[in-house]
C-alpha cells in the first residue's frame, strides 16, 4: 500500500474536473477502475465555503497522517455550484499533499432542493460520491461537509476506524446536544425507524458519516436514488438503504458539531414533509424487510456520548398555540388521513390548558400511522399531506417539553424510550391496514 502522503509521479495533486456520470477513470495513482488498492475516499460536500475549507482541509490531512499514516486516499470534492473558487483553493491546497478528484454539480441541478435542511445540493453531492465509490471500490468512505467549523482530526478516527477494525458498513455519528435538541428525530423519526426495521439507530442529522465501500456502492443501484424518492431527505435514504439491506449499523461520538450557515431557517413543515416524508416512501421500496420485525436491538457505539448544558427553559406557549390553529384549519384534511377514534380523541386535546397540555404517547403514535397509511394509500396530495402533519408534531412536542421539563437528562432518554416502545407495540395495526388496503 501506498502511504497518504505519497503522491502520483510527478509529484502534483490528482485533480481532475469530472461531471457526474462521467465514466472517465482518474488519473494518476489511481487510473485503474475499479482499484482494489484505494483505502479510504473521503467526500468533501462543499458549497461555498472558501471562507472555511482551509481549516476542515487540514484536519483531514492530519486526520489521515495521525491515525492511517500506512493507508492510500483520496479526497473527493463534491461541490453543488460553488461561485467562490472553493474547489480551486481545495486543489491548491492539497496539492503535492493529498490526491484530489473534484466532482461538480451540473450548474442549476440544486435550485429546487432549498426545501430541505443543510445546503442545495447536498443529496446530489452525496450521489456523486457514492457513484465514484461504486468505480474506485475504495475499504472505507467518508463523507463531511465542508461548513463543518468543529471538524477535527480525531473525527476521521470515530468515523473510518469502526468501518476499517470492525466491519461496520454505515457510521451515524452522536453529536453533543442538550436534552430539547433534535425532537423531531426524539419523538418521531428515531422512533418511527426503529419499529419499522428493528435497530436502535438514532436518527441521523447529517455533517459526517462513514460508510464500508460496499455500502456506498451499492446504494447507486437502489430506487432511492431515481424519481419521486429523490425529492425525499438524503439522510432518510441513507438510513433505511442500511437498515432494510441488513448492512451493519453503528454509532460513533463525535462531541460538538459547529458549521457555518448561510442559508436561511427551512420552514417546519419543509424539514417535516422532507425526512418524514423519506421515511414513508422507504416503507414503500422496503415493505419486505420491515413487515416482519417484531421488534428492536441495540447497534454498537464506539467512544462516549456527551450531553450538553441545557439552553434553558422552552417557551410551549406558541407550540400549543399552533396545534389549536391546525385543528381550526386543517381538521377537514386531518378527518381524511386519520381514523375516526383518532379524530376524536385529537378534537378533546382542545380543551387542555396550555400549561397542562398532554399528547399521549398512544394517540401520537396513532396518529403517525395512520400518516404512513394515508401516504402508502395516497389519500390526498403528498407534500400536502406530509405538511397538514406539522401541527400535530408541535402538539407532541410541546406534551414532551412539559412532561420532561422537571426531571434531568435521564428522564428525557425514558420518556423518549416509552414513546419508542409504543411504536414497536402498536405496529401491529399498521400492519393489519397496510396489508388490508393493499389487497
């Protein structure tokens, strides 16, 4: 095996301008594709970030030196359009250090995709890379962002080592995070994942990830990456191509993520409609891998979660306050996805004082399925329907917030665990109307 700081002769950087589904080989070190040779490819997502790139770059140099100083790599930059010459100060800097392939978005491709958390662009960033993987088979894949400020050398360890020691094929890390952060994925997509194909893999959120070279290439031929289902959050596609294909899951702790955000806030129900909306049209594709799961297991965690200081406490007042306004607005639409018993007993949630307001963990879970089955059945427009969800969700969240606020950290973890449960419990009834309506 080549080291990572040998370099092709001639002793430059390997950087070549390829467009996506380009099936030029690389040059230089690299030129045989596929090559049993390449140890780890990593996948720089970048978008604009000249202003950060230099710092990530260097961590991912010292990363390579300091914990796979014997193994052969390449760094793929995946940019979505970057008007800022991010790429070419990537080439500049990498050179005579790292080989580099840069990979870009055919100009325009991201406009749509402001609908969903992170950067445009992103999803098709993330196909490129696994497109390149699927023709170099490099052992191991990682993939950061390039707006990652708390990117250090150490996470390029907690990423590749459970891949390259333990056979792992997909690496979600855990970032540090006070007991409120994430709901969405606390109480209804980690949940939601977890009842359906049996593994407890929290959610993941996106800034890194690892991945065996086999799983990256394999992920190119799956569904989920042509037509209605690539609209849906990249993250959801990732996590259930895992899960249902029975590729090995971990977790890995990362500490504090930090990135640079120039974008705007996404709307609620944007983000909502996206990752849940990925979730349910991955029960489509993978309807015989989860039908049969009964219930769940733990996946490894490599190093020690961290929690962080609580921000305070959380305001429910105007979480309440917009799930009595979808009831005003949107019940006509709720009585078409939801079962009548469900109705009613969301109707009687109206009455409660805001400061005592409960969405029991049953009715919540209730009321997410019959949301898949409504998807499953297109009942009503999809993105439509995905968005009439968002009230509920700030109902469930608000309940959340004012069962947990009293109690410390530990508290959060059983209560999100009991909700958990209920999903794996009540699977049976979607079960039941899934095969029902399908007949």
């Amino acid at each position: 095996m080549t080291t990572v700081m040998s370099m092709p002769q001639g002793g430059n950087s390997d950087t070549e301008m390829l467009a996506p589904g380009s099936e030029r080989s690389p040059s230089g070190a690299d030129r045989e594709s596929p090559t049993d040779t390449l140890d780890i490819m990593i996948g720089l997502l970048t978008l604009n970030n000249a202003g950060s790139i230099e710092a990530v770059l260097k961590s991912i140099v010292e990363g390579l030196r300091q914990f796979f100083p014997d193994a052969s790599a390449l760094l793929v930059n995946c940019d979505a359009g970057s008007q800022d010459d991010t790429s070419s100060i990537i080439s500049r800097l990498a050179e005579g250090v790292l080989p580099v392939r840069i990979v870009s978005n055919p100009a325009g491709t991201y406009a749509h995709l402001t609908r969903e958390p992170g950067f445009p662009g992103r999803d098709e960033s993330i196909h490129n890379f696994c497109l390149t993987a699927q023709r170099l088979r490099p052992k191991i894949c990682l993939i950061v962002e390039g707006q990652l400020r708390s990117l250090s050398p150490a996470w390029i360890d907690h990423l590749g080592r459970p891949v390259y020691e333990h056979g792992e094929d997909y690496v979600v890390p855990l970032y540090r995070r006070h007991r409120y952060e994430g709901t969405l994925a606390t109480n209804l997509l980690y949940p939601l994942t977890r009842a359906l194909y049996g593994k407890r893999l929290r959610y993941p959120s996106g800034g890194a990830y690892g991945l065996s070279g086999k799983f990256a290439g394999d992920l190119i031929s799956r569904r989920t990456w042509r037509g209605t289902a690539a609209k849906y959050s990249v993250d959801s596609r990732l996590t259930a191509a895992a899960l249902a294909g029975g590729y090995r899951v971990c977790h890995t702790c990362l500490g504090t993520r930090e990135q640079e955000t120039k974008l705007g806030a996404v709307d609620l129900s944007v983000v909502l409609a996206q990752t849940v909306g990925g979730i349910f049209h991955s029960m489509e594709e993978y309807e015989s891998s989860w039908e049969t799961i009964k219930e769940s297991s733990e996946v490894p965690l490599y190093g020690e979660p961290e929690s962080a200081p609580d921000p305070g406490p959380l305001h429910t007042g105007r979480m309440v306050s917009g799930f009595k306004q979808g009831l005003r607005d949107l019940l006509p639409l709720w009585e078409l996805i939801l079962s009548r018993d469900t109705v009613g007993q969301i109707i009687a949630l109206d009455i409660q004082d805001p400061e005592e307001f409960r969405f029991p963990p049953a009715l919540w879970v209730q009321t997410v399925y019959d949301f898949a089955l409504a998807f499953h059945n297109q009942t009503l427009h999809r993105e439509h329907m995905l968005k009439a969800l968002t009230p509920l969700y700030l109902g469930r969240t608000a309940s959340f917030v004012l069962e947990t606020q009293h109690g410390d950290s530990s508290n959060v973890e059983r209560t999100v665990e009991k909700l958990c449960r209920e999903f794996e419990v009540s699977k049976s009834y979607l079960m039941e109307q899934w095969r029902w309506r399908d007949e």
